[in-house]
C-alpha cells in the first residue's frame, strides 16, 4: 500500500535538487494536500514529533517571503516548509525521515523541491515559526512549480539510467559483516529497498549511510565524513548534525519501499555482535522483519 499517488519506486528516482523555480505561487490545492499530509504524519519511527510548517506566497503577494534567505542557493521559490524539534536521542533521525516522507509528497504533486541545510539564514526562518526555547531547526526545504520541467525529465532519465554519481552498491551494503559486498542478487526481495537508499539525497552528497544485512535483520550505521561536522563552517553557522538527518532520509526510503513491496516489519535499537571497523561508524537502528524479533 502506498502513502502517495504512485509507487514511491518511482517517485524516489524523480525527486531533484530543484534551485530554480517559476516565480508563481504554488496552487492553494496542492498546498492543502500538502498541509493535510503533514498533519496526518506526525510521528517520525523513533517516537518525536517535530513541528512542521508550510509557509507560502498567495497571488499577488510575491514579497511575502522575502527575508527568508537561502545565499543565493534557490531562485524563484514561493514555498518553503519549516520544521523545529528539540534536541534529543534520534530527534535528527525523526527530522530527516519525516520531512523526506513530505518532500516526496511534493514531489507526487508535481512540485520541485531542494534540501536546505547549512545554505540558509536560521534567524529569518526562526522567526516564521515562531522558534521556541531549546528547538532547533536541522534543515528547510524550498518548494515551488519547476522552472525548466524538460530538464527535469532528463535529470530523471539519467538518474533511472544509474548515471547519478552515486556511490556504488557494494561500498554500501555488506552481508553479515563490514568489508564483505552484499549483493543485488543476495539482497533478494530488498534489493529495490535497498537502492532506494542509494539514490537518497544527503548533506554535501557524502552518503553516509552503511547496511549490513544479518540474518533477517538489516543495520543501519551511519559512516561519518572525517573533519565534516567539525568544520570551521560548521560551527561559524551552527548547523546541525546532518548526517544524522541523513541517516533519516536512508530509513524513509527503505521503510517505505519496503512495505509497499508487502515486507513487513518494524524498527528496534538492540544489541549488535558486529565489528565496527574504525571510530567513524556507529551503529543507528536495525530494520527487523515482522517474523522477527
């Protein structure tokens, strides 16, 4: 069963970095389908709830949004959805995952969107959700009718052709343990969940995200990027953990990928007996099929 109009097999791969949209406001249909999707998904996998907000220009009203500053990142965008959450265990993990299940939304509407998460101005977002004491706001992102659909049809065959520059399967997903590929063949009925994580955006396209398949479990880690959430950057703009988010993003693929393909099951923090090669991998969250633990 699918959450949206089509497949999210297909929706996933169609997705872009939009940056330039039509100066036009998004249609008041589309932003109510929009509005009544997050509403009705509020819950990330770990048990937060950030709040979520849509904020848009009306006809006429172009200006409404000016303030809201992305570094000249994004061009013509009439909607931006704000998120907050408080910082706490998984809280990022809960936001990534989330606002991806929004963004696909969107996407199912015909709408372009983009990933904001260092290259915007959190004071002028703060104020338009009225930020509250302790929250933070992890990322944001732009949404609005596509300037060039043609070039989008293409960016969206050459990504189903494999042609993305993303990392390649086998440095991603191992099979019992670290440094042993898994592959498609023996990855069976998740090998589609599976690259559907693959073709996930993430922060600075690192991918940080490694599988390791155990039995009928499947483990996510997150793989950090040397020196990255460290950066001088980093700190100057206080920009939030987001290879957590990414991390985030990886579980919304694969979660719903999975059960649209009819395989059931459900999240669990456990103890793993697996070797962890080097300091820069920790271990996220496990993906248990629903005949197991």
């Amino acid at each position: 069963m699918t959450l949206f109009s089509k497949p999210s097999v297909e929706i996933i791969p169609q997705r872009f970095s939009c940056r330039t949209f039509l100066d036009e406001p998004v249609p008041a249909a589309c932003l109510n389908t929009l509005r009544t999707f997050i509403s009705t998904h509020p819950i990330g996998p770990f048990g937060s709830q950030p709040r979520f907000k849509l904020v848009a220009s009306s006809q006429g009203d172009s200006a409404s949004l000016h303030g809201l500053g992305t570094y000249g990142f994004i061009q013509g965008a009439t909607a931006y959805l704000v998120g907050a959450s408080h910082p706490e265990a998984h809280s990022l993990e809960d936001y990534g995952y989330l606002l991806e299940e929004y963004i696909l939304a969107a996407t199912d509407l015909g709408l372009g969107t983009c990933w904001l998460g260092g290259s915007f101005t959190r004071s002028s977002f703060c104020r338009r959700i009225s930020i509250l004491a302790g929250e933070e706001i992890p990322a944001v992102t732009a949404l609005g009718l596509i300037a060039d659909p043609e070039k989008a049809r293409d960016g969206f065959l050459r990504r189903r052709a494999g042609s993305h520059g993303r990392r390649v399967w086998e440095r991603m997903f191992s099979d019992e343990k670290f440094g042993n590929p898994l592959s498609k063949a023996a990855a069976g009925k998740y090998a589609i969940p599976l690259e559907m994580v693959r073709l996930g955006p993430s922060a600075s396209n690192k991918q940080p995200w490694q599988i390791v398949r155990s039995g009928i479990d499947w483990h996510f880690y997150l793989r950090r990027t040397s020196g990255y959430q460290d950066g001088i950057l980093n700190k100057v703009l206080d920009i939030s953990d987001l290879q957590r988010v990414d991390i985030g993003i990886a579980m919304c693929h694969f979660e719903l990928t999975a059960r649209e393909l009819g395989l059931t099951g459900h999240w669990l923090v456990k103890q793993v007996n697996i070797e962890i090669p080097g300091d820069q991998i920790e271990y996220i969250v496990t993906w248990c099929e629903a005949n197991g633990e």
